[in-house]
C-alpha cells in the first residue's frame, strides 16, 4: 500500500540515482501515432481482455484493487483495453521500471509513479508530456496542489490518483487517561502534552522514526522551508538546495528535543514491533496522513482490545493564524517514452482510477484518499463516517480541508539519493550522535556535493 512505498524507494539508493543533465528536457518521446517504443507487449494480462480487437495498452500498477479499476475501464471502453500486471508496489517497481528504462526496452506504456519520484524520471526522458494529449482537460478535477505535483513548468508527466493530506492520529483513551481535553492545535502544544504524558509515567507521545523522511521533509515545509527549487521544464540543470535554512533546523531542533528527552520514541515505522506498538497503546499519536486509517486497518490495528479508540485532528500548526497543509504520499500514472501509442496511452493513464466505481470503491475501502474533486465535493465522501475513527466524519473535519488547502511540492531529481541521506540524519539523531541544526547542516554539504558530482550548477 501507498503509505510504504516511499520506505522501498528510499532504501531502494541502487535504483535511481539518475541526475542525467545532459538528457533533452523536452520529456516528449515522441509524437502520438505508433511512436516506435520499446514498450513490453501485451501479453500475459493479470486482468481479462473484454474486447479483444482494441489495441491494448500495458499497465504497471499496485493498489490493492486495481484488478476491479481495469475490469471497470476495460468494460467501459470499446476503443482501448488496459493489460494490467503488478510489476511490484513503490521499490521493487521502480527497480524493474529503471532496468527498462536503461535497457531502452522492457517497459510499460504506462506507469504508476508516487509524484515524488516522477522528476527522478522526467530527466531521464523517461516520461511522455500528456499536456500534448489533452491532460488540461482533467486539469479542473484536481486542486492546484495535486496538479503540480506532477508537472513541471506548462509539462504535466502524469495524472493523479491519490494523495496524503496529513493530519494527528490520536488515541482517545490515552487523551482522557492523562488528562488532554482537546488535541494539541500547534507543535508547542503537541511539545507540552508530550511532556505532561511523560511525567505522568505514560507513553510515548508520537514517534520519530528514522526510515520516514518523506514525513520529516513535509513538516519542515510546513514550517516554511523550501528545500529544493528546481523545474526541469525550463532548465535541467539548475537547482536550488537549502536543506539548512532557519526553518529546517528549527523543525529537525524540535523532533531531535523530543527525542532526546524521551518525549517521543525512535521506533522505524511500518515495522511488526511498531504496529505492535500502536495497538498496545505505546503511542499516544500518529502524525501521519489520510491514507493511515487503510493501512493501519490493514495491518491489525483497531480490530481487537484497540477498536474504537482512534480519532483524527488537524495538523499541529508553527502558527495558528496562517495554518499550512502538507502532503505525504499518492501516487499517479504516467506514460512512458517506450509507450507505442502515446495518445492512446494517455487515454488510459488519465482515464484509469477516474471512474466513479473505482474511484468509490478506492475511498470505501480505504486503498486511496483520491484527488478528483468530483468524489472530495461529494456528500457521500465528505459526510462518510470512517470506522476505523469510531464514526468520525474525519473527511469532512480534517482531511478535505487538507487536501483542498494544499499547494504542492517542489521535489529533486534525486529524490532517493536525498532521503537516504535524510534517514540517516534522522538515525543519528535518533542516536544521540547529532542535534537536529547540525544534521541539517551534514544533510547540506552531503546534498550540494552530491548534485555537483552529477553536473547540476547549484545555486
């Protein structure tokens, strides 16, 4: 599931590391006809082809149920079938996409990519601009957040299904055992209940995992940090790294205080013993995002002696007058180059997982938090009460607000190179090894060093 893919890609440094500068920025690929791709053909489909003399275009993808979503797309359309395989979820396909790509054969027409990791390809001419094949038409389904998480100047390099608004889990039990009458509304109040909790002889307040630096590089966005300014679109090269700015030493300051004392534990998340946690009540929150309830569900959690005693709050804020809202995870489908017909490709990659069955049956079973504005202004979406919060109308009250409040990342072409750096940081922190402005300031060097070695002019 979506929530763990970022964990495979980060430890997936082997795969990706790409900063190919010299490659055309045109991410085009060629034109819309037969196009001459390299693309794998057709054949060993895991869904059934309903008709059979449509061209057929092949699809790498993972959600849990991706086999209804192409079944849905495939019984609607008489002009293109999708040929659906999980070629794995987040690492292992990356891996298998990155092979095909190097090779210059061996992909799909389409692919499902997180959007943190799109750019990773884009400089590798690895994905087609659908722009060119009418991607302003769905333009007006997503908020302006969505939307440029997966472009890049006027280019856009996929559609989007899903996202991550993040948001506190909470547990209620914990919260009226030690006395919290409301959920803390801002990271000096999420600091003071941490403390109070701790005092009392109780748990954990949340947990600072080592292996979630997609999560550590959102909080310091929200704080107002702007690590990477870079768009391929317009020039390739050049990029802008301040990974050591005010904003990312006063957040990596706060969570390595919160370690250090004892606030907070220094468990790797999506681990067997962390999970294990979360249901033993080890920890009194979760700072997490909108996809959380699934996988939480997914994995165990809430189903036994812990049923019942979770709920969800806004995001605690740096300052309540000007809230800011950030993003963890979701993924997209872009076209690649190797596509044959990149027309029809893009057909498939803006038209899968946009149907309203399958984007209600994603949201129902908590697969995916989808981005179509179509299902965020529907009642049934917004007034949903989710079990797995006791009934609460989390959408409507923590996480459309979110999503519709977000405005989107800036990410770099070396996104798995960056967060493998960011664990490690995070791990020393974890540690007692290095305080948070000092691990901000090894992430810099070790980053700009890096982006130099691979010919980018940094700024």
């Amino acid at each position: 599931m979506k929530q763990t893919r970022s964990l495979l890609a980060a430890a997936a440094i082997g795969g990706l590391l790409t900063a190919l500068v010299g490659c055309s920025p045109s991410g085009g690929g060629g034109g819309g006809g037969g196009g001459g791709g390299s693309a794998e053909h057709a054949t060993n489909c895991t869904n059934k082809i309903v008709v059979k003399s449509a061209p057929t275009v092949t699809v790498w993808a993972w959600y849990p149920n991706m086999a209804k979503v192409v079944d849905n797309f495939n019984n609607a359309h008489k002009d293109v079938q999708a040929c659906w395989r999980n070629a794995g979820a987040g690492g292992p396909e990356y891996d298998k996409f990155q092979t095909a790509v190097s090779a210059g054969k061996g992909a799909p027409d389409v692919v499902m990519l997180e959007a943190d990791h799109l750019t990773n390809f884009e400089i590798q001419n690895a994905l087609v601009d659908i722009s060119k094949y009418g991607a302003d038409k769905i333009k007006g389904n997503f908020s302006a957040g969505a939307w440029k998480d997966v472009s890049a100047g006027s280019a856009v390099y996929a559609a989007p299904i899903d996202g991550g608004p993040m948001a506190m889990i909470y547990r209620t039990d914990i919260f009226k055992k030690y006395g919290i009458t409301t959920p803390p509304k801002t990271w000096a109040e999420y600091a003071a209940d941490a403390a109070k909790v701790k005092a009392a002889g109780g748990p954990a307040f949340g947990d600072l995992g080592g292996n979630v630096p997609a999560l550590m590089m959102a909080l310091e966005i929200q704080k107002g940090a702007q690590p990477f300014v870079y768009d391929y679109s317009k020039n390739p090269k050049d990029i802008s790294i301040k990974l050591n700015d005010q904003p990312s030493k006063d957040v990596l300051d706060y969570w390595a205080g919160l370690s250090q004392k004892g606030l907070v534990g220094k468990q790797d998340q999506f681990t067997t013993d962390y999970i294990s946690g979360v249901v033993n009540g080890k920890y009194a929150t979760y700072i997490s995002a909108a996809w959380a309830p699934g996988y939480l569900t997914g994995a165990g959690v809430g189903k036994g002696t812990d049923k019942g005693k979770f709920a969800t709050a806004p995001l605690p804020q740096w300052d309540p007058a000007n809230p800011v809202s950030v993003n963890w995870g979701g993924s997209a489908l872009a076209v690649t180059t190797q596509a044959h017909d990149k027309a029809l490709a893009a057909k498939v990659a803006m038209g899968l997982y946009a149907d309203d069955a399958s984007l209600t049956d994603g949201w129902k079973t908590q697969t995916i938090f989808p981005l179509n504005q179509n299902v965020l202004k529907s009642s049934d979406f917004i007034n949903a009460k989710i079990d797995f919060f006791g009934g609460q109308t989390a959408n409507k009250d923590v996480y459309v607000p979110a999503e519709n409040a977000y405005k989107g990342f800036v990410y770099p072409p070396f996104t798995v190179y960056y967060y493998a750096q960011l664990q490690n940081q995070l791990t020393a922190i974890n540690g007692g090894k290095i305080g948070g402005a000092a691990a901000a300031d090894a992430l810099q060097a070790t980053i700009v060093k890096y982006a130099k070695s691979q010919g980018f002019n940094v700024k």
